[in-house]
C-alpha cells in the first residue's frame, strides 16, 4: 500500500469515528431512530462522560491532520503527530472500556467525577454487550497506529 492510500485509510475511519460519537452524543441511537422515523430525535441523547471528552481530543484532530496531509501530499511530516495522537487515544479508550467492563479494578482511579450527569463506568452498547462505543474507539486507534508505521517504515527503506 502507498502512503496516500494509508492516510485515506486513516481519514476514513477518523471521520467515521467522529461522524459517530457526534451522533451518538446529540441523537444516542441510529437503529432505535430509525425504528421510530425520526433520525434528529435528542431525548434520547447520551452525555458524554468526562473520559470520553479525554477521548474525543484525541480522535478528533486525527480528522484535520490526515485531510492536511492528503491535501499537501506530506504523509511522513503528519505520520508522527497522529502516532501521538493515536497512541493517547488508545490509553484513554482501553481504560474507558475497562471502567466499563471491569468497574471494581478501576473503580476509586480519580479521573472520572463520580457526580458528573454522564458516568464514565455505564457502557455505551452499539451491537452487542461487549461492542461499546469504547471498544470501536479501540479498534480504530489501533488500525491508525498501524497505518502509521507502515507509513515509518516505509520511510525507512
């Protein structure tokens, strides 16, 4: 695969992992909106905990860099700041989903407020039990960590 074709990879799954804690924060669920006719419905609308704000400075800005990068054409000059970036958000996700799996390990860790509306230890399902919002962050920062060392790599040879 060629640079551009990794940073397209990493702008995709940005975007949707954006386009999606968006809607799931304003709207909650697609599938129950749709059931219902009414795709702009906020009653029912999911406040983002203070560890999913952690988050979201992290998967957000992986929008705006790796559209930079694709419109410039500079992928190895934007490969190391979406590394960080990837890397701080997957910290923060892994540990969310273990507050949300696992509330009694993690429980007393001091980084969520406990009297906050939104609690960091309810999961979020999108599918299945297991599959929350938290889990889908995971998965997408581990793809952009791949993308960007095969991107590093590449520079290497």
């Amino acid at each position: 695969m060629t640079n551009k074709q990794l940073f397209q990879i990493i702008f995709i799954i940005s975007l949707l992992g954006t386009l999606w804690s968006l809607y799931y924060g304003y709207f909650w669920d697609f599938f129950v909106n749709i059931a219902s006719w009414d795709l702009r419905n906020r009653a029912n609308a999911i406040l983002p905990c203070d560890m999913c704000h952690y988050i979201r400075v992290a998967q957000y800005p992986l929008l705006f860099i790796s559209w930079i990068a694709l419109i410039y054409k500079q992928f190895h000059a934007h490969a190391k700041s979406i590394l960080v970036m990837s890397i701080l958000g997957l910290f923060f996700s892994t540990y969310k989903y273990l507050m949300e799996m696992w509330v009694v390990i993690v429980s007393d860790s001091g980084i969520c407020n406990p009297n906050s509306p939104a609690s960091c230890w309810s999961a979020v399902e999108v599918f299945w039990p297991y599959i929350t919002l938290a889990s889908l962050w995971i998965i997408s920062f581990i793809v952009c960590i791949w993308c960007v060392f095969l991107i590093l790599k590449d520079r290497k040879q």
